[in-house]
C-alpha cells in the first residue's frame, strides 16, 4: 500500500536511549528511514520544524525535560515533556489534516500508561505507548504496529485529502457493503464527524482493536473455540482456514494487530459445530472442531478446575487462557459500549493476585462474585 521511502523520527534527551531507535530500525530497514533528535529548541520552534520535515511518524520519549540542553544563551531549552510537544502538533495538525501523522511515546517507566490512558485523562494524545524494555524483547513486533500506525494515518488522510465530508467507515474497515448494520451504533456512526485523522485512528483503535467486542484477538477466539494455546502446531493452519472463509480482518490496523471478525467468526462456528456451541465443553467443542476441520488442537484447560469440562467463554485479560463466565470476575472500565464484550479477569488470576501487575483495576460489582466463589470452595 506504501510505496516511496517512510521516514520516522526518534526524539529523547537521552543521546545513549538512541540504541532503542537502532533496534527499531534494524528491524524494518527496508521500510522505513530513521533519524534521531535531541529536543534541541523550545517547544513551539521544536514543533514547527518536526512539522515542516514531513516525517511520517514521530517517537517521543516521555520525559523530554530530564537532561537540560541549553541554547548559545545558556538557556534551558528542553522545559517540556512529550504530552506537551504533542499539544502543539495535534493543534496544527487540526488546521491542516494532511499533515496529521503518528504519534507514539516510548519510556522506561512501568507506569507511564497512566499518565496518558484517555479513560484517565480524557487526552487522546498519543497513537500508543511503548516500554524501552519491551523495544529489547520485541522489536520485530513493534516495529511492524508502528509501520501498521503509519498505513493507518495514509489510508484515512486520504479522505481528507480527496475533500471527502466524512470518513467511508465501510471501506476503512474493509466491511462487504451488505454488512453495514453491524456497525450501526451511535458511538461508531459519531466517527464520521471526527475532524482530524488523529482523532479517527484513535477512535477505531479503541472501539475495534483494543478490546473483544466486533472484532476479536486470536487469544479470544481460542476462548471461543475451546483450544488450548499451549500447542499451537496447527495455529498456521487454523488462520488458513479462518483467512479462507474471509473471517479475518483486513482494514486498517490488522497489519500490526491481527484481529477476527466477531459475527463471521460466530456464524462459521454454528456451521461448522451447531448453533448450541456455546453450550459445549471446551473438551467436546475441541473433539467437534478437530474431526470437523482436520486439525489436532488440545483442548483448553480450566485454571480453576484443572479439567477441560468446561464452558469456556471469553479470555481472561490477565492471564489470556480461557475461562467460564462462572469463574470469572468483572474488571472495571471507565467507558464501555454496548458492543464490546465485558471484561474479566479469571479466579485464578484473582485469588493469586497476578492480575495486580497488570494494570487491571476489578469492578465495585466484583465483590459479590468472588464471595460466591470462595463460598463455592474455590
Ligand atoms: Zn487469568
């Protein structure tokens, strides 16, 4: 989709944090040419030459103010952070839409997601927030999500670009024409009176990736089919046959973040097991599945019960294994919409604590569950 030579910018006070660009370029080469700054001008001067250069997509650190860099005054010129030099860009980029481009923020602080989350803030700011640390240990995948961000921002300019009113909503997320009512919300339709391409891919990440609700993870299939993950030979077979029967999703963001769509995916099962597989076991979904498909999947095992003869239903958010509505706890979410499947965290990961590291905050309601599970001997 993108032809020509992408340029990418990675800004940090920090000259020596330029080993975590290196990694990042190393990883796409070929698609993208990356350059490095320091914060070297006050931060309307610093905005407009980002700006002018054109670049196609903009890392900050998110402390830009650590280490003092001074003007030929002996001035401090770097008194700001990443959300601030974010300001200044959305602003202008608000004015001129073709202009708008990724923006992401990487750091080494664990708990740098807080400052920024929009269910916290109500900023919408950043495209995403990266950990250096995880820049180490995956920077083949992050380097294609940001490749994923800078096709993303390409496709949706384009309709500013072309003087279109609104954003197709249908073409963006590569829907058939005739499928249109699944994305017949209020919230969704409000899309198409965003006005700046930041906005928008914020938006549709949000509605339509971040969470299970239209579209799903692979882990969250696997609650639905009822699969172990622990052996995944047969997973390139498995998104074969998905990929065939046109269930995974092709429009903007599944470059970096591969995603299923819900309603093809639950139409598929009833034809391929019956409409009852909701009422299966993973053990006995698993056997259907395997016999009716050709593949050797094992069958998913309950955290709390240590069986498989159990209703898996949805993933749990700490642990991603499968688990049933009735072993699960309810997290809260600050904004929910009706088509996003409700999220939960699985007893195992509760009565443990794992989910604590997570950033995973139970709901009020969560109470009452956990004193019917521990009444239950779990
Ligand atoms: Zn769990």
């Amino acid at each position: 989709m993108i032809d020509t030579q992408l340029r990418a910018v990675f800004v940090d006070d920090r000259s020596v944090d330029k080993q975590y660009m290196d990694r990042l370029a190393r990883a796409n080469e070929s698609k993208i040419k990356w350059s490095f700054l320091t914060p070297e001008k006050n931060v309307e001067d610093f905005s407009d030459m980002l700006l002018a250069e054109k670049y196609d997509l903009i890392v900050l650190d998110y402390r830009l103010d650590e280490f003092p860099i001074h003007n030929s005054n002996h001035q401090i010129v770097n008194r700001y952070r990443a959300a601030t030099l974010t300001q200044y860009l959305r602003e202008k980029s608000i004015k001129n839409p073709e202009t708008d481009l990724p923006i992401v923020v990487v750091s080494h602080e664990p708990n740098v997601h807080e400052y920024y989350d929009p269910d916290l803030t109500a900023h919408d700011l950043f495209d995403y927030v990266y950990l250096k640390k995880d820049i180490n240990s995956s920077s083949n995948g992050i380097a294609q999500q940001l490749f994923s961000l800078i096709e993303c921002y390409s496709k949706v300019r384009q309709f500013f670009e072309s003087g279109q009113r609104s954003i197709d909503l249908v073409n963006i997320l590569q829907l058939e024409p005739e499928e249109d009512a699944i994305i017949d919300f209020q919230e969704i339709q409000e899309i198409k009176k965003l006005f700046a391409p930041h906005q928008i891919v914020r938006c549709i990440y949000r509605i339509f990736v971040k969470q299970a609700g239209l579209l799903l993870s692979y882990e969250d299939m696997l609650a639905r089919l009822g699969f172990s993950y622990q052996n995944s030979f047969d997973r390139e077979k498995l998104e074969k046959i998905l990929e065939n029967k046109k269930i995974k999703y092709t429009g903007i963001f599944s470059s970096g973040w591969p995603r299923w769509w819900r309603h093809r995916f639950d139409a598929w099962m009833e034809e391929t097991i019956g409409n009852d597989w909701g009422a299966l076991t993973a053990l006995d979904r698993t056997k259907k599945l395997n016999n009716a498909l050709g593949l050797s999947f094992i069958p998913a095992l309950s955290r709390i019960t240590n069986d498989s003869n159990f209703l898996c239903a949805v993933r749990c958010i700490s642990c991603d294994q499968p688990t049933a509505l009735m072993h699960a706890v309810p997290s809260y979410e600050s904004r929910r919409y009706l088509f996003l499947e409700k999220q939960r965290v699985c007893w195992a990961c509760v009565s443990t604590g794992e989910y604590e590291n997570r950033q995973i905050v139970l709901d009020v309601s969560a109470n009452r569950t956990i004193e019917r599970l521990k009444k239950s001997g779990f």
